[in-house]
C-alpha cells in the first residue's frame, strides 16, 4: 500500500515572460483578437486564438526577438489560429461562396459567414491561409507576396484557383 507524504513539495516553476512582452500583447491583442474573430466568427473562438497567438511567444521565451516582430506577423498568426479552430470543428460547408462581397461584409447574414467559414476550412492549409488573409481580414495582395517571397501575380492566380475551388465545392 503506497503512503501518502506530507513532506513540502517543491513550488512549480514558471518561466516568466520575455522583456517587452507586456509592451508586446498590448501593442496587438486587438489587432490579433480582431483578425481571430474575423476567421471564427465567434468571440470566444476568437479569445482562444488570442491566447494561442501569445502562449506561441511565450513558449518560444527568448528565442523570439520581440522588438523585431511586425504586424504582419501577428495578422498572419491570428488568421492561422483561427484556421486551426475551424478545421477542429469538422463541418464541410454547403452554401455557395459569393465572390462578390471582397471581404466577409458585415451586411452579409451570419448564415453565409458561417457556411463560408465552414468551406474555407476544408481547404489545405495553405490556401485556407492565403484565402483568410486575403478575403477575411483584408491584407493586399502585395503585402500577402511580400510575406510569402512571392510575386503578386502568383498570389492573384492562387487566389483565383483557391475561389474557383471553393465554388465548386460549395455547389455540390
């Protein structure tokens, strides 16, 4: 029979944050929660995102230069996350994708936001990327290339086969 030991235990411990994180979460959270929140359409999909995007950062320590991470980086990882969220809820998506509405439009229905935030998650990874940054949360073409080492035109093909895609998938 195992006993039970009274004696102290050791206190956990816990890495503390690198310098400038502080400056760092308050600088892009909103930015970050906003890009989340575009992909999820949910809010507290979109709190999970956040924390994902800086648990990230902070279980990387001082591996990342945080004085050297641009915006784009933070949009990026905040459209990645929420990406992963969808694609860990499982639905294929039934609608018909308008390719008229440049972004998620907040006219649209929240029926049609859903179903195309369903579509987009049945995409391979990367264009479910490309496509998130491009139509969601808005990021140019040009800055889309500059992130990737592309030429813009390539991103322009991309995205057009990844829409032609998604229509087709969506009419089945």
């Amino acid at each position: 029979m195992a006993s039970l030991s009274l004696a102290p235990q050791p206190a956990p411990t816990y890495m503390s944050p690198p310098t400038g994180f502080a400056e760092l979460y308050q600088r892009f959270s909103e930015m970050v929660y906003r890009s989340a929140l575009r992909v999820t359409g949910n809010p507290a999909d979109a709190e999970d995102a956040l924390q994902t995007v800086f648990a990230r950062i902070l279980n990387q320590g001082d591996r990342f230069d945080l004085g050297q991470m641009p915006e784009r980086y933070f949009r990026r990882a905040a459209t990645n996350a929420g990406l992963d969220i969808l694609r860990s809820r499982g639905h294929r998506a039934e609608a018909q994708l308008d390719e008229s509405l440049p972004h998620a439009a907040p006219e649209a229905s929240p029926y049609l936001k859903e179903r195309l935030r369903r579509a987009i998650a049945t995409l391979d990874a990367k264009d479910a990327e490309l496509f998130a940054l491009r139509y969601v949360t808005g990021v140019s073409n040009t800055e889309i290339a500059e992130m990737y080492g592309l030429q813009r035109s390539t991103i322009g093909v991309r995205l057009h086969r990844i829409r032609q895609w998604l229509q087709h998938e969506l009419e089945k």
